[in-house]
C-alpha cells in the first residue's frame, strides 16, 4: 500500500504581527526559504489569502506594500512541494470572500458543470412536460421523446440542442483514422463540410452506411483529457 503523503508539514495560525516585526531570527529559523499558504487577518476577520515559494519574503513584503496597514495577524501553512500549490489557493478564494484579494482563484484544467445541471434539469422538465401534454415517453429513446415534445411546442429541432448550451468537438477512430465533427450552438453537426440534424445522420455519412448510433460512434470531451461516448451525456 502507497503511504500517503501530508500537504502540509508545519503550520503557525494566528500570530500576532508584533512576532513578524520583532522576533524575525525566529520566524525565519522555521520559515526559512519554504513554499506554502499564508493568511493575514484584521482581529478575527481574514483580510487576504495568498500563496509564495518564499513565505518569509512575502511576510516581509507585507509589513511594508499596500497590505500594511489592513492586518494585525496572521497564519502559515508549509507545504511538501508545490504542484498544487496554484490550484489550492485558487479553491481557497472562490470558497472564502476576502477584502483585500483583488482577483478570484481560477481553475485551467477543471469543468464547470453549470451547463450539465442546467441539460439535466431541462431533461426532468421535458420528462414531466410530455406527461403533462400527453406525449409518450421511452427511457429507451430519449430523443424521440424531445423530438416528440419540442414538434409540438416549438417546432422541430435538432435532437442535441435540448442537451447542450454551446459549440463543442466530437471525434471518434474509425478504421484506423480519426474524424472529427463539430456541434454547433444549435446542436447540428457538422461534418465533412454537411450539416446534420443529428449525431446519428453524421456518424452514419462518416461510416458511409444507411444508418449508425451516433451516440455510440462519437465521443465527447467530458471534462479536459477525459473523451467519453457521446450517449454519457444522455444519463
């Protein structure tokens, strides 16, 4: 079995910034030239959250930039190397409301799923909607179900516009070659320079075939580097 390894080693939480300003041959004996988090404080509320590869530097910064007269207190967080360092502060400050963080933490390799909330609930909506109209439904096909329901509200559209919110990529291998085809914001598909109402009329001018599941054929990317069946999105 793997041992775990800690985030965080050592730690000092509210310090009184009179320790940083007259004892610094201590704080520096633990902090030294160490990455982590730190914390900085205004009595008991938390004025700012940042994140250094050198914690006693920045601590310094602080007694003197445009920080100085905000905080009276403050913690420190060491941490076991710094791979993650970047995207812990970013969840930090999108979870703690701070005063004096000017910017919100951002993720570049995380999926918001907003949209995906936003498809499933339509899909419960629709579900009880077609009960409510009189239109009958199938687990098994739930395409033919919007299909169904949206020809007699709003008029025909294509199947994958009930599921999502914007454009994205469809790709799939295919006798050794890989083919991409795009969703558009309406949901048709576009391919090999033809438009299609659905995923299954792409995949099936891609496989050159009367008829193909293209909710089999295709994937999609779920989240970033994770490439599933297009049929996940149905779930």
């Amino acid at each position: 079995m793997q041992k775990q390894t800690s985030l965080v080693c050592q730690y000092l939480e509210n310090i009184s910034r009179e320790a940083l300003e007259n004892y610094q041959d201590i704080i520096r004996s633990y902090v030294g030239r160490r990455q982590g988090i730190y914390a900085l404080y205004k009595g008991n509320k938390l004025y700012y959250i940042g994140l250094a590869g050198n914690l006693r530097i920045r601590l310094r910064q602080h007694l003197k930039d445009r920080h100085k007269e905000s905080w009276d207190r403050f913690s420190v967080y060491l941490t076991i190397g710094d791979s993650h360092m970047k995207e812990l502060e970013s969840l930090i400050l999108r979870i703690v409301n701070t005063t004096g963080n000017k910017q919100k933490g951002k993720f570049s390799k995380a999926e918001n799923l907003r949209r995906k909330l936003a498809a499933d609930i339509r899909a419960t909506f629709s579900e009880r909607l077609g009960t409510i109209i009189g239109v009958e439904t199938s687990k098994k096909s739930p395409e033919k179900q919007i299909r169904k329901i949206e020809s007699k509200i709003t008029g025909r559209k294509p199947v994958l516009a009930y599921y999502i919110k914007g454009p994205f990529v469809l790709r799939t291998k295919f006798k050794g070659k890989r083919l991409e085809a795009r969703v558009k914001k309406n949901g048709t598909v576009s391919f090999n320079g033809k438009i299609f109402t659905s995923p299954s009329k792409a995949a099936a001018a891609a496989c050159k075939r009367p008829t193909e599941n293209g909710w089999i054929f295709w994937k999609y990317e779920r989240a970033p580097g994770d490439w599933v069946r297009l049929d996940e999105m149905r779930k």
